[in-house]
C-alpha cells in the first residue's frame, strides 16, 4: 500500500475514534407520539428528511455521546419503557455526564391483564397467577389498587373487602365489589416491567423532572459502581418494591424528590452504598417504610445520618454536618460516622395532595401468567434480595 494511503487511513480511522470524544455536548428529543426512531432526534419537531425526533427513549441513548441531554416531550400518554444505563453498553458515558431531563414526563412499567387469566374462585373472589413472584402491584387505569395487608402470612385466605387485591402464596386474590361483576370487565393492569431506570457501572448521571410509576421492583435502581449519581425533581410512586434502591458502591444525590406509595420502602439503601436526601418527600405504602437501610448509610436533611444495625428492624442513626467543597458542593462521604444512639424510624404521617388527572388506558401489550401452584410466598416481600438484571 502506498505510503499516502497508509497516512490517509490512519487520518480516518483516528477521526472516527477521537473526533465523536471531541465534539460538544448536544440536545437530543424524544416524543412517543411524533417522533420516529429512525430519525436523527436532534430537533423537538419533524422536519424534512430525517430530522426529527426519536420515539423512544432506548433510541436516544444509542445515539448519545456522554455529555449528551436526552429531553422528553411531556405528553398525556406516558412512556412504557424499561431503560438501562450500563457502562458495559454505553460505555462513551465515561467521557461525561448524560442528562435525562422529563419535563413532567411520565415512565410507567404497567401492562394490560390479558382476557382470561381471571379465574373465579367463589362468590366476588377471583384469582391471577403471574409469571413472577414475591413483588406485585395491581393497577387500575393509571393509580395502584387499594392493597389488603396481613399482619402475618395466614395460613388461610381471610375475607378481602370489596375492590382490594392481596398476595397470598405466590398468588394475587380481587374481591370485585358487587356493581363489578368480574374482573375481565375491568381495565386491570399489572406492574410487569422490573425497574423503571436502572443505572450500572457508569458515572455523572442526572435525571430530573420525571415521574416513574408501576414498576414491579423499583423506579430507579443504581446497583452498583454508578457515582455522580443526581436525582432532581423526580418522583417515583407506587412501585411494587421501592421508589429509589441504591446498592454496592454507588453514591446519589437527590434533592426535591418524593417517593411516595411504594409497597416496601420509599428509600431502599444497601451494602456499601451511600445517598443523600435533601428536601425529599418520604411517604411510605400501607405497610412499607420511608427509609429501609440494610447496608451503607443515609443522610437526610444537612445532619442526620441513618446506618444499618444488627437488630432486625432498627437502623443507627446519628448527625454530622455534610462535608463539602469550597464551592459549598457536598462531597462524597467515606468513612464511617460514630452512631450516638438507636432508635426504629418512624413512618412518616404527611401524604401530598392528590393530584387530579384524566386516568390514561393502559396498554394492551400483555403480561405472562402461569397455571396455579403452590409456591409460598409471603405478601411482605421487604425480605427479597431480587435486584434486576443491569446487562
């Protein structure tokens, strides 16, 4: 080969692989009612070509580079989508930190309960057997079903009331009121989807102004090795597990965030991990808890500090001012923080305003249910050890 021929090779291959690095940080678009995923999604509107937005969000994360603003169009239907942000798949985000702006968007992991998977079992009782266990949330149109809860695992199915749902024995139970008839007439859903953002092994992320709802697990999961972590303005409600889970080594922010309604916990933190509440919302389910700290620590507000402890269902808790920067940013925390006292958190007494809003249908794509078994699983699954799968 030619000696200007080998240099203009190399001029190109090392304008491929360093020029994308070099380039500055861009705005791309979503909208799941315009947009196309064909399309660049480096403008807001349709324009000649293929200049548009894309349609969903997995489509704009393979098209960023690191530094990148994915903006979300907030419109009436929300976006069924599970995303993952994985070093090991986009590991360009090294290079800078991606921004998830919502705009009042909604994410939600809720499909609709296929016709006959139903099954009447006597008077208003009927049953469901979904394909995955321990972690359940029943939706009706756009808000959680109210949930009958067991102060311990009976050894009998007790009465439900009318228009309440319970896990019992890896199987879901409804007691339809009287003006209802079945539950095949119903716009019943399930929360099918595991978890609403998944975050793994990748730095400097920020999410704000978004809303994640029906997720069997949790809304946001930060498992492990993700640092630079900033929740702003995000409210995940009504997830079958926890609104925020954060494991391993990871570390987030969050800040004007409200993780209401979640069946085991507002805040679940664990092995090493660290988070910081600053004017958050904490409203737990009807069983569950705001925070549930079963490793690492977290510290809500500008001094108070919450550890794990060896006895089940207590937490450590103490205050140290937050170490911070000369620029007055909050620095991560290392070491450990002398606890000065024991104490069980309580449950939070403060619950928002409802919020009014035409309900959205759910969509018809199904979710999988098996024959009945005997499997014995406990309606409280704040025991599970299930995390999803970051690949």
């Amino acid at each position: 080969m030619p000696r200007s021929c080998s240099l203009l090779l190399g001029c190109v291959v090392w304008a491929l692989c360093v020029a994308p690095a070099s380039l500055g940080a861009r705005d791309l678009y979503v909208d799941n009612l315009l947009g196309d995923d064909l399309s660049t999604g480096e403008t807001p509107q349709a324009l000649e070509g293929r200049e548009g937005p894309v349609r969903t969000i997995a489509a704009a994360l393979k098209l960023c580079r690191g530094s990148d603003t994915i903006h979300l169009a907030n419109n009436p239907l929300p976006y069924f989508e599970s995303i993952s942000i994985s070093g090991r798949k986009l590991f360009n985000l090294d290079l800078g930190g991606l921004t998830i702006d919502g705009h009042g968007a909604t994410l939600s992991g809720v499909f609709r309960i296929p016709q006959g998977s139903w099954r009447h079992r006597a008077g208003g009782l009927w049953e469901l057997h979904p394909h995955r266990k321990a972690h359940y949330q029943l939706v009706r149109f756009d808000r959680a079903v109210p949930e009958f809860q067991f102060e311990l695992l009976p050894r009998q199915l007790p009465i439900l009331p009318p228009g309440t749902w319970a896990a019992w024995r890896g199987v879901i139970f409804y007691q339809v009121q009287p003006e209802e008839g079945s539950p095949e007439n119903l716009p019943l859903g399930l929360a099918a989807q595991e978890v609403g953002v998944t975050i793994h092994d990748v730095p400097n992320i920020t999410i704000r102004n978004l809303t994640l709802r029906h997720y069997r697990l949790d809304g946001v999961n930060v498992h492990d090795r993700a640092r630079g972590i900033v929740l702003q303005n995000v409210r995940s409600l009504e997830n079958g597990r926890a609104g925020l889970a954060v494991a391993g080594s990871s570390q987030v922010l969050a800040t004007d965030c409200q993780f209401s309604q979640n069946r085991v916990a507002a805040v679940l933190n664990s092995e090493v991990a660290e988070t910081r509440l600053l004017q958050c919302e904490l409203t737990p389910g009807q069983s569950g808890s705001p925070l549930l700290v079963r490793g690492g620590r977290v510290v809500v507000g500008e001094n108070s500090v919450y550890e794990a402890s060896q006895r089940p269902g207590q937490i450590i808790y103490g205050t140290a001012p937050i170490p911070r920067e000369p620029s007055g940013a909050p620095v991560p925390l290392e070491g450990s923080i002398p606890p000065v006292g024991t104490q069980t958190l309580p449950r939070s007494n403060f619950s928002g305003p409802t919020e009014k809003r035409p309900p959205v249908a759910i969509p018809e794509r199904e979710v999988e249910a098996t024959a009945p078994d005997d499997t014995d699983d406990s309606s409280d699954p704040a025991g599970a050890t299930e995390s999803p799968d970051p690949a």
